[in-house]
C-alpha cells in the first residue's frame, strides 16, 4: 500500500522562496482535495461533513466541518441510506481540539492524512467487522492487516513508543503534531517512510534501520527537537525537505547506501558542514547548506572526493533558477569517502597541506635517514681520495702520515 502523491511538496519546493507553516497547511488543504469532489458535494444535516458520491453511489466524507469542537467524534457507517466508504485527504485536518474518533466498519479506504494536526487526539477506535482496518487496544490506527501504520493520535500522553514488527509502511502523517512523543523504536520490517510522517512532532531522536529504503517528502520536518539522526546502512532515497527546518539537528553521518538527496532535504538545521561520499551521486539544488529563509550560508563547508556529485554540489550554477553555490569545498581521499569524516580534523589536515610553513616538514626531515647514509659514504669517498693522492705523489713516510693526517683534520 506505497503511497503515491505527495502533499504537494515538489511544487512548493520549486517556488525556491521562504514557506511559512500557514502556507505549508493551506498547501497540503489544496493538494489533499479529492478529485472526486464535484459540484453536488453536499452537507449532513448536523453540518458536520461534506460529503459527495462515487460512482457506485456509495458515500464519501471529505470534510469534517466542526474544527472547534470538542470531544469524541463518531463517523456515520451511513448517509442518506448509503454505506459511507471512504473518508477524505486530510478529512480531519487541523481538528484541534478533537480527543476520540470512532470509524465505522463500512470504511474500505482513507485518503492521505486524514487526521493531520489534530494534536489533541489522544484515540481511534475501528468498529468491529472492519476488514480493511483495525485500532489497537491503546487507540492506534492500523491497515493492511497491520501492515500498516495509519496514524498514532498526536494527543497521546506516552513519550515513547515501539512500532509493531508487522509494520512495513509508516503513512503519510502518521506520527506529524505528536506534541509529547520523544523516541520513536523503528523495527527493521519498515520500509518506507511517508510524507509529513513526523512532521510537527516533538522528537528529539531517530534510528532508521537498514530495511528502510526512502524516506518521502517533509518526513521529518519541523521537527523542532530531532537533534539526533541515525539514517542507517539502507536508506537510498530522501526526497525533499526530508529533514528541513530541524534547528537541533547539527550534525549527520551520511551512508554509502544513499544515492539521492532532495531539494531542501537539510535546509534550515543547525548543521554547519556536511561530508558527502563518492556514492551519493545526486543532490538537488538547496539540499545542503540554506537557512531558514533558504539563502545559502556561506561559510557551510562541503567535505568529499574531488570531482565527485560533493564538489559539484559546492561549486553549482543555475542561472534560470537564480541559484548559485559557493561553498568552500575540502577534499578527503577518495577510500576516505565511504566514511563521514570529522570535519574538524578533517580541516586541520586541509591546513597543514595547504600551509606554506608547514610545522611538520622539519620533523620529517630530521628524521628521514637518507641525508645521513649519503654524509657517511661522501666521508669515506673522501678519505680513500685524499689517501691515493699522497700515494701517486709519493712522499716520505712520515711526511704522507703527516699530510694525511692533516688533511682529515682539515677536512673534520
């Protein structure tokens, strides 16, 4: 049950202008409208939902109207003598003060986050007879025979919590506004996670294991707290803003596995350099190094192999975009690359290369032991010449003694 379409995302993100969380909520408002809402949509007599009609004449809530309202929330199973069967994007969208729904067993399927930013919803709760999805004893939403994670109540008191190893997909929005989760345990049957995932979330750290292999759009940003990053030795893919707008996170190890980064994937986090290897082959403008007004920092530091997607990324032009880098870029050998380096020592021994004194070379002078063999054998040469030039002029004895004596003196 991979999800498709991101909340529009990409088209945000290709505006390359400053985006406010109330632009971002009326963005993911505009994309999460169904395309099957027509002209007839109509209104329950409450004035609770906006609904419409597929084309079996089976009924779709698209909206919930009451965002004040306070309380448990139950979904009718019926509209008008027809099974209610599906209920809208972001149906619940920004429900704030929402505690409890009850979904009833005639849901066959749900759109994309549908409960997104109700960050007082602390339970859901499925009928029974439901075949398609079912709630946990603690009020967690699951589908696909628990396979997948539909959504984790952002009002739930509990600061941590340990995904089901049933688990294979984490949805769209699933844990975003989670306002007390702190850790979230990720086991290694999840493959993929959603866009807007933990969005809003107050995590502080996460640990993705070696089986998931993308993690879609605005997974994680906003994430205020996320200080602590742990991408694993799988992950191939992070699409944009993947971990946009996380201040706390200030640093982050970058494996062989990933071959792609997104726009925006780090801007605006607290990391002042990056090493990138020689297997992350591309990297979308603005991935690295942009504040949170997405202008590039210009001191932001890029650490790869010469020649490599890092060096490009550093040195990157785009005129019809209007976008320009200017990074300063420290080379690190190319079997270095499948390593994130300490960009601190990695700095220092870029100085001592490029220092024209280099302390070190006196040193390695000193110590290199063939200026010496070439002093001892000069010495001898000497010698055995000054002997056989007193032998040719032939000399008394004790003269010869004497003048080669002499001469070693001279010559000491």
């Amino acid at each position: 049950m991979k999800i498709g379409a991101s909340l529009l995302a990409a088209a945000m993100l290709l505006a390359f202008a400053p985006v406010t969380a109330h632009a971002e909520t009326e963005a993911v408002t505009e994309e999460t409208q169904d395309t099957t809402e027509k002209s007839s949509k109509k209104t329950t007599e409450d004035g609770w939902f906006s609904y419409g009609f597929d084309e079996e004449g089976n009924v779709e809530i698209y909206d919930f109207n009451m965002h004040g309202y306070l309380g448990e929330v139950v979904v009718p199973s019926e509209i008008e003598g027809k099974p209610v069967v599906y209920l809208g994007n972001a149906c619940f969208l920004e429900a704030f003060n929402l505690t409890s729904v009850v979904i009833p067993a005639s849901v066959e399927s749900m759109g994309e986050s549908v409960f997104f930013g109700c960050s007082s919803l602390e339970k859901i709760t499925v009928e029974e007879g439901n075949p398609y999805y079912t709630s946990t004893e603690d009020g967690i939403l699951m589908g696909d025979d628990e396979k997948f994670l539909v959504c984790y109540p952002a009002g739930k008191p509990e600061e941590s919590y340990t995904i089901p190893d049933t688990v294979d997909e984490i949805a769209a929005g699933c844990f975003a506004y989670a306002k007390n989760l702190k850790t979230v345990e990720i086991p290694d049957s999840v493959l993929y996670v959603d866009n807007w995932s933990f969005a809003y979330s107050k995590i502080e750290s996460i640990a993705l294991p070696d089986s998931v292999i993308e993690v879609d759009d605005y997974a994680f940003a906003y994430c205020e707290n996320l200080s602590d990053v742990d991408l694993g030795n799988g992950i191939q893919s992070i699409a944009n803003a993947g971990f946009a707008f996380c201040p706390s996170l200030k640093e982050i190890t970058i494996p062989e596995s990933l071959s792609y980064v997104g726009q925006y994937a780090f801007a605006a986090t607290g990391m002042k350099s990056v090493t990138i290897p020689v297997t992350l082959a591309n990297i979308d403008y603005c991935a690295f190094g942009y504040n949170e007004d997405l202008h590039a920092i210009n001191d932001f530091v890029i650490y790869g192999v010469a020649g490599s997607a890092a060096q490009i990324y550093a040195e990157a032009v785009d005129e019809d975009n209007s976008y320009m880098n200017d990074f300063p870029f420290l080379e690190i050998e190319a079997e270095g690359a499948s390593e994130a380096a300490d960009p601190a020592d990695s700095a220092a021994e870029q100085k001592e290369t490029d220092s024209a004194e280099d302390p070190a070379a006196p040193a390695a002078k000193e110590n290199n032991p063939l200026p010496i063999i070439l002093g001892v054998c000069g010495g001898i040469i000497a010698v055995l010449a000054a002997v056989l030039i007193v032998l040719l002029v032939k000399k008394p004895a004790a003269k010869k003694e004497g003048g080669a004596e002499q001469k070693n003196e001279d010559e000491a």
